[in-house]
C-alpha cells in the first residue's frame, strides 16, 4: 500500500494477492514490474496521483488496472488476459492511457463510468481496426465503455520479452484490412 508521500515500485514480481499495488494518497510510479495472479486487482488508485509505466505486465488479474479517484497516467504497458477488463475508470478516477497494449481481456479494454472522458489514444487494441472492431485477419480488438477516446490507434504489437522489457515492433500490415 502506498498511503502519502511519493513511492516508486521497479522491477518486482506481484501475485496472489487481493490487491497487487494499491495506491491511498500520495504519488507513486509504478515501473517494469509483473503484476498478476491477483485476487481482486493488479492496481488499485484510491486517491493521488499515479504514472504506470515502462512496461508493467499487468496480467491475469480480475481488473488490470483501477482508477477510483485522483489521477493515473498509464503509458507503455502490457494490460492483457485480466478476466474482468482491462482498465476500469470509476467514481472520481481520472486517466490518460497511451502506448499500451491492450489485449485479450475480457468484457472491455477500458470501461470509464465517470462524466470526464478518458484519452486512449496511441495503443493497440488487438485489431488493425481497432477497439471492438474485427479485422480483416479475424483479430477483434477490446471493447471501450463509456466515453472514452480510443483513436488514433497504433497499427501492431508493441514487443515484450519474457521479461517485460519491449522488444522490436512487431507489426504485420499484410493482413491489416
């Protein structure tokens, strides 16, 4: 738990907890961990102020990544496989999500149920023809809820080693539609 001050948490493994990262008051970055296996959720934002990035793995979770209040800035990550959704935005959460792939959850990519939209622009969804659409290849990409802004998109995957560290692009545009 992270509750006031400023916190940075780099390169562990979290699992098989309720909760992977929570996050009461305060400011944390959160980078290049693997967070998975949890109960509840990979991260938790209550209230703060968050950047998650450089390439998190947050997977196989409920919720991937829920922002309930104060603010969340989510860039270059891996948000996939969580059986809920991906990225949950509720009661007084702000978020801006860039340059993550968002892929093979289940039930949405991103679900905003707050009056302010959320900025998804810049990630790939799983599709060359983005959120919630199937393409040519018979990839559909993961729904948006909500208001959220989810073009542009970026065409192809961005490349995690076994690691969580990027890779080279691996973007295929011979079946892109």
């Amino acid at each position: 738990d992270v509750i006031g001050g400023s916190t940075t948490v780099t390169a562990n493994a979290i699992y098989d907890n309720g909760i992977g990262i929570r996050v009461q008051q305060g400011a944390a970055d959160i980078e290049a961990n693997t967070i998975d296996l949890n109960t509840t959720a990979g991260i938790v934002m209550l209230d703060g102020t968050v950047n998650v990035s450089d390439w998190n793995a947050v997977t196989t979770n409920p919720i991937g990544i829920q922002v309930s209040g104060g603010s969340a800035a989510i860039q270059g990550n891996d948000i996939r496989g969580n059986s809920t959704g991906g990225v949950l935005v509720d009661t007084t959460g702000t978020a801006v999500l860039s340059g993550n792939n968002i892929v093979g959850n289940t039930g949405y990519g991103v679900r905003n149920d707050t009056v302010p939209a959320v900025s998804a622009t810049n990630n790939w969804w799983g599709s060359y023809t983005g959120a919630g659409n199937t393409d040519a290849g018979g990839r559909t990409g993961d729904a948006v809820v909500g208001t959220v802004t989810a073009e542009p998109r970026t065409y192809g995957v961005y490349g995690m080693s076994t690691f969580g560290f990027p890779t080279e692009d691996a973007v295929n545009t011979n079946d892109d539609g």
